[in-house]
C-alpha cells in the first residue's frame, strides 16, 4: 500500500491545467509485484519463505 501511494498521483481537482510541484510523484514503481525466492531458494535456505523483495526508485 505504501509504495502504491508514493508512485500514484493524489486526487486533484478536474482541469487543473498543471501539477504542482507539491503534488508530483517522488517514485517510480520498479517491479508491479514482488519478486519471491525460487523453490530452489527455500530448499537450500528456509528462511527465505517469507522474503518478498518490492523495488522503487526515487526520481
């Protein structure tokens, strides 16, 4: 929810003809869902079940 927020323009008022600084985004979402460990991943290292790796890049 957190990275949906930062990468998303907040609701603005219709025909505004310009983004405001203050309202533009500060991230670019990476990967839309996160990246899990492989079967062979969690067969080798059991703790690796519960990693789920989500990436976003700051403009």
């Amino acid at each position: 929810v957190m990275f949906k927020q930062k990468t998303s323009l907040p609701e603005l008022p219709p025909g505004l003809p310009v983004i405001p600084d203050s309202q533009k985004v500060e991230y670019k979402l990476i990967t839309r869902k996160p990246i899990v460990p492989s079967d062979d991943e969690i067969t080798h290292n059991n703790r690796a079940h519960s990693a789920k790796l989500r990436i976003i890049e700051k403009l």
